[in-house]
C-alpha cells in the first residue's frame, strides 16, 4: 500500500498568504448512470492531523470509508458535497457537469476559501469566459484561485478525505436508487461499468438515471427510448 497522504502540500498553500483552503475531489465522472459529485473538506493552519486510515477512496473497503465519515466530520467540520445529475450531464457535458457539481459543493461551505485544490490536472471549477453562453445556469462567479495537482488524492490527506465524502455519498444514492431498479444491480456497481450493468442495459435499455447522450454499451450512441418516469423518485 503507498505511503499515507499527509498535510504538506495543504500547509505549504496556506503559508502562501491563505488562511483557509479547499481541498476537491470527484467521483462517478466515468460512471454509465449516476451522478457525478465533488466533495470538499476546508482546512486551515489549524487543521491537525487527518485522522489515521484516511486515503484515497478507491484504496480502502466500503466499511473502512463508512467508519472513516464521522471522524472526517469531525476533524473537518467545514465540508459539502455537490452532484450533478445524468440529466445535467446530457445537457452540459461531463465537464461543465463537475463544475456544477463543484459549484454546489463550494457553496455547502460555511467558511470561504482563500484558495482551492483540485486533484488532477484540470481546472473545471473556475467559470471559462464562454460559460453564461454555453454552460450550465446558476454558477458563481466567485470562484477562489485554483491550483490543480495531480495525484492529490494519494498525496493530500485533506484531498483523500474529501474524496471519502463524495464517494460516500453518492454509493448511498445509488443503493437507494437500486430499489428502483433492482436490474441494473446498482448496489454493487454504483452505476459503473460492471459486467451485469451492461448485461442489464442490453436487455431494458437505459433507465432516467443513465446518462443516455453517452455510448452506452448495448444501447448505441445517444439512444432515446421510452421511458416510465411516473415512477422515478427524483434525489434531492
């Protein structure tokens, strides 16, 4: 297992004039249904130490990250988690649909950031020129300095816990959305591209919570097909 992310890099942003900084990440950005959700934790030169076990989500169980959120919380006692529905991501693309996402998570925090740190090499969060044109409504146009690192979810501690909350997060959405559609099997794949999800939209098709302008396996590209929503539960 690598080494345990540390608060380094966080503390080196903050002895840069900041005194309170976002960390972000997002998970679900592949996924064939589902949302796509950012999570942020806000630490200061304050912040202690990240409680013992917090990495990267994809590196730990289920029941290792459920235990890890009520220590999270209470270590980081600033955090939100946005999402971005399939819906939003047909419309606005994957990309513009994180901003949103993010966007909504920024705004679930209480303390303002000096400064934010996404993991990856893409700033999606900062609003382009072109967006009130061609992007999603209602984004802020105050939106702090972004650095972008990659691979922070493995380095940062801040970065890996916000990644906890967001992954989650939208695992119980998707478990509770597969009592809706118990085919798709989406309490085990998380709406992923797992071998009985794709076995699944071969055989019903796409459901409201697939993002249907991809191509989706079995179904083509941007299949359109009859779909009962008198009975879909919309998530808050």
């Amino acid at each position: 297992m690598s080494p345990a992310p540390s608060l380094r890099v966080e503390r080196q942003l903050l002895r840069a004039g900041r005194t309170a900084l976002a960390c972000s990440d997002e998970v679900g950005r592949g996924a064939l249904s589902g949302p796509v959700t950012i999570g942020m934790v806000l630490v200061t030169e304050q912040t202690r130490t990240a409680p013992q076990g917090v990495r990267d989500s994809k590196l730990l169980t289920p029941a290792a990250r459920e235990a890890l959120v009520p220590k999270i919380r209470r270590w980081a006692p600033v955090h939100g988690v946005g999402h971005a529905s399939p819906a939003e991501i047909d419309q606005y693309g994957i990309i513009a649909a994180m901003r949103l996402a993010g966007h909504r998570a920024l705004a679930q925090l209480t303390v303002r950031p000096d400064a934010v740190l996404l993991d990856g090499n893409h700033d999606y969060l900062s609003v382009p020129e072109q967006s009130a044109l061609f992007g999603p409504p209602d984004l802020s146009d105050d939106v702090p300095p972004v650095t972008t690192m990659i691979k922070a979810d493995l380095r940062c501690a801040a970065v890996a816990a916000a990644s906890i909350l967001a992954k989650t997060t939208r695992d119980a959405l998707m478990v509770e959305l597969a009592l809706q559609h118990p085919q798709y099997g989406w309490e085990l794949n998380k709406g992923y591209s797992a071998p009985e999800h794709i076995a699944a939209l071969a055989q019903h098709g796409p459901s409201v919570h697939h993002r249907r302008s991809w191509s989706l396996p079995g179904c083509g590209s941007g299949t359109t097909v009859e779909i009962d929503e008198t009975r879909e539960v919309v998530a808050g």
